[in-house]
C-alpha cells in the first residue's frame, strides 16, 4: 500500500505540498493499512463479521484472536513505527546531521542492551515496567555519548562511526548477558532484540510501553518550532528566543522514551527512522517542525506495511521486522551517503 | 548396533577366550539418553562418566545416580584420560568428539533417536547387549511391556480428543516422534499430525487457537530464568481460552529418551484424556 502511494509522493518532488493533504494521505494510509494488518495472519478470519461480533459484545474465538493478538500486534507495530520516524527526524534536527537514525546511531541497540538486563535479570518480572524502563535508561546514555561525541558543529563521519562503535558495543553486551542468563533459550533469543518483532505480543506489552512512548511523542512533537529556528544555527536560533538548552534536553529525552521503550517490548528495528523522513523532507519543504509530524506517520506506515509483509511470507518460520526494513533501508542509506559524497566534492 | 562396535565386541570376547568378561568395564557417555541407560543397565561400577546434564533433575530421570557418578561437558579432552573400553554416544550429538574418539581406537557406540516406544525396547535390548548386560535389559523391556499392557485399551478414533504439544517458541511435536506415538497409545489424537507437522515443526498460536484442540501438554519443568521463549506459552489469549482443567504438564525428561518413564507419560495422559470436561465448542 504505501508502494502504491511512493510515486504520487515522488511526483510532487520539487514543490512541497499542503500540509493539510500531505497529513490526511498519510494519516489514510495509515489507518487502511491499519485494518489489512488485523484482517491478515496465519488463522483466516472473517475480519467485518468479527469485527461486528466484537461490537455486539460476544466472545467467540475469532474476536479472541482478533482482541488478543492481531489488535495488540498491530497497535505496536503503528506505535514503535510512529516512534521510530518521529525520532529519526528530531535527531536529524538535534545532531543536524541527515543521517542520524536510532538504529544506525546506536541508540535502539543500547535500548535493547537495557531491556535485555531487565528482562533475563528477571527484573521485569517483579515490576513489569522496569522492562521500557531500563530501555529508555540504554537510549538515554546513548543519546547522551553521541551528543557529547559528535553533538556539536561535527562532521557526519564524526557521528556515524561514533555509532559504529557504540552499535559493537551494545551488541557485545548483549550477547554476552544473554550468554550468562539461565535459560538455555536465551541466547538464540538476540535475534528478536537485535531485528525485532511484534509476533505474539500482547496488550499487557502495550499497556507497559505505550504511556512512557506517548510522553516521548509529546517532547519532540512539540520541539518543531524551535528546530526550524535550530535550522539557522545555534547562534541565530539562540537570538530568536530559542533556548538551547531546553530543546536539548527535551529531544534528547524524547527520543529516550520513544525509542527506549519501544525498542523494550519489540526489539530493536532498523532504518524506519531514515527513511521515513527523507522520503518526506522534500515534500514539507525542508521545514523541521513540518517534518516531524508527517516523518511519524510515515514510520507508522513503513513498520505496519513491513509487519504485514512478513505475515504474507508464509514460507518458514516468520522473518523480524528488521530484516524488511533494512532490505528496503539499508540500499536507501547507501544512496544517501553517496549523495553526501557528492555534494561535498 | 554399528558394524565397527560389533567388530570390536567380537575382538575382545576372542582375545579373552572368555565371552563373559567381554563385558565393557570403562563405559562413557555423551549423551543425555544414553546417561539413563547406561546408569539403568551397566553392571555397578563400571560407568566411569556421564555428560553433566545427567545431574539436572529437570532434564534427566536418573540425576540422583548420576550424583554418584564423575561428569563431563562432551569435550575430547575430558574423555580420553578416561581410557574407555566403550563410549555410547548419540547419532547426532557431539561429532567432533565421537569422531576424534574413534581416530583414537576407543570404540563408539552410537544410540539413534527412538521414534516409537517399540523402538526404544529395541534400543534398550541393544544397548544392555553392548554393555554385556542381557538379563538387566531383559528385565527393564519386560517391565516397561507389562506396564503398558495393563493400560487400558484407546476407544474408537472419532470420539478421541484432540491434544497438541505446546513447547517454548510456539513449537510443536508430530508424525515419527516418540511423543507422538505415546499420546496415540494414551488414546489422543495429536493435532499435529493432523497439520501434518513432522517431528518438531512451528504451530502459530492463531492456527493453534483456531484449531481448539481439547487439551493442550505443555512441558511439566519449572521455567528457568526468564526467556521470551516463554511468552507465546503464557499468552493471555492462550491462558484465557485454556482453563487448568485442559492443561496437562508432562516433565520433558518423561518422554524424551527410551527407559520406564515413558509409561508414566502415557499413564498422566491416559488419565486426563478420560477426565477432559466436555469440549467449549465456540460459539460462531
């Protein structure tokens, strides 16, 4: 579905369109892709009889399957995708650097490494929101090294290769407490936090992660204004009102709890947070605070459609959401480095 | 029992003269199944290693023997020191070893993978043959038979409930298993089999709810640790649609390798097979 809509969006390359249009079409895509994702899965469903079996109150198998597992499912997979692009655009505007992304940062992979001692610490069983809790504790420090490597006036090499390291690290990390956990499952599990996926989560996974992410969402949806101002530099931003400081802080713990508690409760998906928003920046005329909405919807559909991908592979044992998007992301970001390259010869 | 192992067998009863004292006196092993057998049957004494899993009550049936009994992680180097007149080992477990093993001279018998109860009598003769144990193997099969004839007899096939084995990752066990031949014995019919899932293949917790089988067996050992492994067992649709009462846990140890608890196994589901309350059809 979103395939279908790329080249209408494509078409309007150079100037950028009504915000209003741009909004509603993504918003529609969204929610159509939305209801494909409950009506699709390995069970066949009667998706509007069960539907209005659902609303008339009775509770029979298919609105179990239904309620249980396709409703949280795809309810998550719209959230961490909705956190996802959100993110990847504020830290683009933070870092001023266009090819900052949770995942290639390293930031979802701390969040993971967190999650990952909260979970088979056995923390998270004593107090279940110690799990997005610790996630948002991993993106956190994260967010915070890469600001004080490659935050200021650096060069996007500087940044990349600052996440290289710190991608190394956390994966390291969490393999290694995966090693030392006491079950024997344990290890084979570093795929789902390294790829993520949403298959068989539940709402008490929605209920956990999603007031801490929406709390996220508040803090970069509401930095639009001063990131255009950031746009012209700090000095200038500074000298319209703009304080530095605050943004920061109010993007630097944005993204923690957006990402961080996402990344706990699916595992860690790569390249939404690229290319949602350079699919769009052209579109919203290269204006941040135009940017983040629009990047978040975008997210939301990149993630859900991957998820629905997935679920129509029905060859072998289900493929994580990350292995989809970083087919489609990882060829993306090789263009956009190329590009860069080129820009700066 | 292999070509080789026979061969070395017919060796040293003819250079011995003596066909009793053949018997293997310096036995290891390295595998989980061979570790009950070998502690089931050996005469007393002569194991001299079993693998260290044989130690953990959650996985073995005999880790009180093998409390008794020096253990070792399956490494070459462990094993070779030991000077073994006979190592048993399974068909698809620690190749490196077996091979460094049999490179060294030191006879290897190599157990397959019981895929019926029949099977894993054959085993269990085969086994106390190579151990020069005949009579204690004798005894353990004639046991096993016995206890398992007294069970009663399964009813007509349209009117047995269906179960399906729920395991860690959404997993479940079908066609040429062990297990599925003890829950056909426990009059059930296995879901699985109907999927045609061979052996051990993938069940989506949709397809399984869909599908309402009348009794779900879930592995009957303490969860150790946490795992997401675990989730799609403790799934609120899942616990939500299955009361206890269709529920029965089955400790893995029971039916995983050839000795008497196999009919226990299939005594446990025998019983709950007969107490199902009547099926929850859905409504629809």
């Amino acid at each position: 579905m979103s395939t279908n809509a790329l080249p209408v969006l494509a078409a309007a390359n150079t100037a950028p369109m009504r915000p209003a249009l741009l909004l509603s079409v993504l918003g529609l895509v969204l929610m159509l892709l939305f209801v494909v994702s409950l009506g699709v899965g390995r069970a066949p469903l009667e998706l509007a009889a069960t539907i209005a079996q659902w609303m008339r109150g009775d509770s029979t198998l298919a609105t179990l399957i239904l309620i249980e597992l396709r409703l949280p499912r795809t309810l998550l997979a719209a959230l961490v995708g909705v956190s996802l692009g959100l993110a990847g655009a504020a830290l683009q505007g933070l870092l001023r650097n266009p090819l900052a992304e949770p995942g290639i940062i390293g930031v979802s992979a701390c969040a993971a490494l967190g999650a990952v001692i909260a979970f088979y610490g056995g923390l998270s069983a004593m107090a279940p929101l110690a799990l997005p809790l610790a996630g948002i504790a991993g993106a956190l420090l994260a967010v915070v090294l890469l600001y004080a490597l490659a935050g200021r006036e650096s060069s996007t090499l500087t940044l990349i290769l600052a996440g290289v390291a710190i991608n190394a690290f956390a994966g390291a990390a969490t393999a290694l407490v995966l090693n030392i956990a006491p079950n024997p499952f344990a290890v084979t599990e570093i795929v789902f936090w390294m790829m993520g996926s949403v298959a068989d989560r539940s709402m008490n996974h929605i209920q956990i992660a999603a007031p801490l992410m929406i709390v996220g969402w508040a803090l970069l949806g509401t930095s639009g204004r001063a990131l255009d101002a950031l746009t012209l530099g700090e000095d200038t931003a500074a000298s319209l009102g703009v304080r530095l400081a605050t943004l920061r802080l109010m993007l630097v713990l944005g993204t923690a709890l957006a990402v961080g508690s996402g990344v706990a409760v699916t595992g860690a998906v790569g390249f939404v947070g690229l290319v949602a928003p350079h699919l769009l920046r052209p579109l919203v005329g290269y204006q941040p605070s135009r940017l983040l909405i629009a990047s978040a919807l975008a997210g939301g559909v990149l993630v859900l459609a991957a998820d629905v991908a997935i679920r129509l592979v029905t060859i072998g044992p289900e493929l994580k959401l990350g292995v989809v998007t970083a087919l489609i992301g990882a060829p993306f970001f090789l263009v956009l480095v190329m590009r860069l390259r080129r820009e700066t010869i | 029992m292999t070509k080789v192992s026979r061969a070395v067998v017919a060796l040293l009863v003819l250079s011995l003269a003596t066909p009793g004292s053949a018997a293997p006196q310096r036995i290891v092993s390295l595998n989980l199944c061979a570790d009950e057998l070998v502690l089931r049957l050996a005469a007393p004494g002569t194991v001299k290693s079993v693998t260290w899993l044989a130690r953990d009550p959650a996985l073995s049936n005999v880790s009180a023997i093998a409390q008794t009994v020096p253990v070792h992680r399956g490494l070459a180097e462990e094993i070779v020191p030991l000077a073994p007149d006979l190592v048993l080992a399974g068909a698809y477990t620690t190749r490196t070893t077996v091979v460094l093993l049999r490179r060294l001279g030191i006879p290897v018998f190599e157990l397959g993978v019981p895929k019926s109860i029949d099977e894993a009598l054959k085993q269990i003769t085969t086994v106390s043959a190579a151990l020069g144990t005949q009579t204690r193997g004798a005894q353990l099969v004639a046991d096993i038979a016995t206890r398992l004839a007294a069970l009663p007899v399964s009813t007509i096939a349209s009117q047995q409930p269906i179960a399906a084995v729920y395991q860690p990752n959404g997993f479940t066990i079908g066609e040429g298993s062990l297990v599925n031949d003890l829950l056909r014995r426990a009059g059930l019919r296995n879901l699985a089999v109907e999927r045609r899932i061979d052996n051990y293949g993938e069940l989506p917790l949709e397809s399984l709810l869909l599908a309402e089988p009348d009794l779900l067996i879930m592995n009957g050992e303490a969860e150790r640790g946490r795992a997401l492994a675990y989730e799609v067992l403790h799934h609120p649709a899942l616990t939500r649609r299955y009361s206890d009462a269709r529920v029965v846990s089955i400790p893995s140890a029971w039916w995983s390798c050839a000795g008497p608890y196999l009919v226990d196994a299939v005594q446990r589901l025998h019983q709950i097979a007969r107490q199902l309350p009547a099926p929850e059809r859905p409504q629809r």
